[in-house]
C-alpha cells in the first residue's frame, strides 16, 4: 500500500490516487521532429529506480501531483506541484519514511 | 543471420549427459529398480568465450527461442544466459492460461499458431506439460458485451479458431458455482474456447530446457548480463558476471527487464514495468472444470490439477518492478472472486504473488530486431506472455535464423509504433495504466 503525502491534503492512502504515468516526458514544440513526437508518445525510460511520475488525487483535492518514487521499493521522498520539479529551487517536502 | 560471419570454431562442447527417453516403459523398469537410472534433464553448463547466439533469460521464451534454433533452424552454437535458477521469473508466475480467443486477426492468427504448438508440445518435447484443454469460457453481463464477444467469436471463426456461444443454462451447466442472477451483475451468457485450457507452467521451462540442452545449446544459470558491447552500430557480445561472452547476435527475452537490459544497449523502448499479481487456494475437490474469466470485472480462475484455486486480476497499475504487488488490488480480486462465485467467501487463499511485466505502448509483444544490428528482442508481452511461449520462441528463432520475422508476427516489430502500426487489441492507446 503506497501512502501519497499530497502537499495540499496531507498523508493519503493510494486508493485515492489515480496514476497518470511518466511525468518525465515531456511535449515537444509544434514544430518538432516526427522523431521527437514518436518519443514523446511511446517512448518510456522505465527505471528501476527512481521515477518522476503523475497522480491524480481524484479522492481529495483533484489537483494533479508530480511524484518522485523509487519502482522497485516503492519509497517516495519528493511530491510537488506540476510546475515544480525535484531540485535546489524547490526543496524536497518533509516526508515520513516508510518501510519498503 | 545469413550474413554474419562465425568468427571463430566453437570450442569442443563440454561433457553432455543425456536424460534418455520418457515413456511409460522407462517408468516402470525405473520403479522396479529403485529409480536410480535417472538423470539430470538438462547439463549445467559454463559459459564459453564466444557462441553464435546468445539468448539472455532463461524463462519460457529464452528457452523456447534456443530450443527451436537448435532443433529447427540447425543452429546449437547458442547460450541461454539466466542471472538466477532457471525458471524462475514469469515462466513460474503466471496462471498457466493458453487461449488463442482474441479481437484482432493479426492476434488471432499469432496466438492460433501458439496453440497448434501447445497442442503438440509433449511429444515434440517428450515431456509431461500437463496441457489440458479444458476450456476457457468468457462471461457477459450486458447486451452490448454480447454484441462485442459474438462478433470476437465470429472473427476467430473466420480464421478458422473454434468458438461457441452459450446460452445462461449451458453456463450453469458448466460452472454451477457462478451466481448467474447476481442483482448487479447478472450473467446473460458465455463465449467459450472448447481448445484454451491450462498448462504445468514449470514444466514448460523444464521441457524446453531438456530439448535444447540435449540439442546441443549451453544453459548457463547465475549468469547476470550487466552490459552489452557493441562496435561500429553492432553488438559483439555480453559483459556478464562469469565475464565477457562474444556473440554474432544477442537475443532479449527478458520481459519485465526489457528497458533496464535495452538501456544497457544504449536504447529506449516503448515499454512501462508493472506488477500483476496472483493467487492461490487450498486444494479443493474438483470444482471448475473450465478457465473462467468474469465480464464486469477484470478476473479469470481455473482449479489446478492439485485442486488450488488459480486466479488473478488486473495490474496494480504503477511502474514497478516489485515482484509482490500491494493490498488494494488485492481487495479488488477478492471482490470480483466472491461477486462472481459466492462459495469462494469461504475459502483460504493459500499463497499471493506478483510477477513484473513488460507494459508496451499497444499492449501487444515486441519480437524484432533493434536499432542496434544483431541485437533482437523478444518483449513487451503484458499479462499474456505465458500462452505465447511456443510461438514467441518459433517465431523469435525464425528472426534470428533467416534476418527476416515469421509471417505470423511480422505486425509485432518496434517500428510499427513510429509508423503508426499500433496493434492495440483493446483500442486504449499508449497508456499501459488502462491496459
């Protein structure tokens, strides 16, 4: 059971989220590369580790969240707006550690 | 691979014991004289400096991939390289469902050819595979599903799969357990594949491995790939844990690890790593006699040989690469279990688990070559990778053979997603959440 700490509802359990995929990919300009667009659509650098990932919290505050995870322990040590991104400018949230 | 050059004569290949033949008169003398004329059904080998083929992962596909370029194609210069104890991964994870019951003709046809090699698996392996056609039986719950399993069934009919309707008292007749008047769910009727059925799944890697061992292949177990060289666009062996291995061409069947091994190659793959669990009762007196998928919701079941309750649900929906799943699914499984077949309530799971699986883009496999020439993937199976192993390993072996796909899965390429050749059975595009 993966618990979510939302930045805006606090601590939830997962069956309140909705997973939206790779929040690594990202869209390429209009006038970019069929190429570009191909690995925009199907391209997925699938880790096994850390990964940058949407969720959804359709049971709470229905605001969309970037979640940074680890796949193979499940551990989540950084969720933010979508605009921000896991770096200095916008620190990690405090979140309670959980066993794997 | 008619155009790769061997660079170097293989070594002299090492001692090779053989299991001898299994038949009903090997059984009895050995039980008349202490079963001590058995022995070992493959030779653990080590691993040589070069081979023509190298398959990393020894799980269903690898297996079948060396076993049919041995046998079909004359080719024994070939390792299966596998990081733990052979068949141990999804080969041993799944529930053991063969069916060829899909949508689109491509599929149809792919899967068909899979069950005509289900079919003679056991003799063409001499090895008990226990396959067991029993049936898969689909449900439907509303007139619209009815509309869409009657024109599935006519489509498998056109491609000459067999395919029946049944009326709701012929599904009673069949599984008496089913609820048919649930109140929210009520069953209206059923798609049955009198030809699906279940197979001994271990048996399967076991089978496969004796063929190619005794063929002439090397099976290397504890033999983890942690790189892949390659020189001027094309690959030239495998950096292992028991060192560097040469090979003309390098084979993939690693599904659920496909991206971590693709990457090792410098390529990104249309691929997302989920977890799909599964469960098993204790052993009951025969019960279900069929394979039962439940419409209004995303269940199958069938009772093993042992008498365990097999069955399983959807992915939990998130990249993973736990081999263990978590408890909403679980609860989402057990619901569909107890709406579909009320006497379930009562009984004792005995074991849950998880597998994690290559996710594609489309939700159909991969057998191709890459970018990166002499490097051929065998991936992107889903939850449907187990039914596939025969064809997977024909068709893998026939790439690797001949430079060119088998024309029953040439529509599985990677380029078809740049090309915008999706084979997207269930029409839900490159979401593998939804899939």
């Amino acid at each position: 059971m993966l618990r979510i700490p939302c930045p805006w509802c606090g601590t939830r359990d997962e069956v309140e989220f909705h997973y939206r995929g790779d929040a690594s990919v990202s869209r390429p300009a209009a006038e970019g590369t069929p190429e570009e667009f191909t690995r925009y659509v199907y391209g997925r650098e699938n880790p096994l580790g850390w990964h940058l990932e949407w969720w959804l919290h359709v049971g709470g505050c229905r605001r969309l969240l970037k979640v940074e995870r680890h796949t193979l322990s499940h551990e989540i040590r950084w969720v933010g707006a979508p605009d921000q991104h896991p770096s200095a400018e916008s620190p990690p949230q405090p979140v309670p550690q959980r066993a794997p | 691979m008619p155009s790769t050059p061997r660079s170097s004569a293989p070594a002299s290949p090492p001692e090779r014991t053989s299991s001898g033949r299994y038949s009903l008169w090997r059984l009895l003398r050995e039980g008349l004289t202490g079963q001590r004329g058995w022995s070992p059904a493959w030779t653990k080998a080590a691993p040589r400096a070069r081979y023509r083929v190298v398959v990393v992962g020894g799980g269903g596909h690898g297996l079948a991939t060396a076993y049919y370029l041995a046998t079909v194609h004359g080719i024994t210069d070939v390792a299966v390289l596998e990081r733990g104890p052979l068949g141990l991964g999804n080969v041993a994870r799944n529930t053991t469902i063969i069916r060829s019951n899909y949508f689109l003709p491509d599929n149809v046809r792919f899967y068909e050819f899979s069950l005509k090699l289900w079919e003679g698996l056991e003799r063409t392996l001499n090895f008990n595979a226990m396959v067991s056609q029993r049936g898969t039986l689909n449900l439907f719950h509303t007139e619209a599903q009815r509309d869409l399993f009657t024109r599935r069934a006519n489509l498998m009919r056109l491609e000459g799969v067999d395919a029946e309707a049944l009326s709701c008292e012929a599904v009673k007749e069949l599984v008496p357990l089913v609820d048919l008047d649930n109140g929210r769910y009520p069953v209206l009727g059923g798609f049955l594949q009198p030809r699906g059925g279940t197979v001994r799944h271990d048996a399967v890697a076991w089978g496969y491995a004796r063929g190619a061992s005794e063929a002439g292949v090397d099976i290397v177990e504890h033999c983890a790939v942690t790189g892949i060289r390659h020189a001027g666009g094309r690959v030239t062996g495998v950096e292992t844990a028991r060192g560097f291995i040469g090979a003309d061409v390098v084979c993939l069947a690693v599904a659920g690890y496909s991206s971590e091994l693709a990457r090792l190659a410098g390529l990104e793959l249309p691929i997302e790593t989920h977890v799909l669990q599964a469960f098993v009762t204790e052993g009951l007196k025969p019960v279900l006699d069929v394979v039962l998928t439940y419409g209004a919701g995303h269940f199958y079941i069938s009772q093993s040989d042992k008498g365990g309750l097999v069955f399983g649900g959807a992915i939990d929906g998130y990249n993973t690469y736990g081999q263990r799943g978590t408890l909403p699914m679980v609860e989402e499984v057990a619901a569909a279990a107890v709406t579909l077949l009320p006497a379930l309530a009562r009984v004792k799971v005995l074991r849950q688990w998880g597998g994690v699986m290559d996710m594609s883009m489309d939700g159909s496999p991969i057998i191709s070559k890459t970018p990166l020439e002499g490097l051929i993937l065998n991936g992107g199976w889903c939850y449907g990778g187990f039914k596939a192993i025969p064809a997977g390993g024909f068709t893998t072996a026939h790439l690797i053979a001949h430079g060119t796909p088998h024309p029953v899965a040439a529509h599985f390429d990677l380029g078809r997603f740049a090309a915008g050749r999706t084979v997207d059975e269930r029409g839900v595009g490159p979401y593998p959440y939804l899939h």
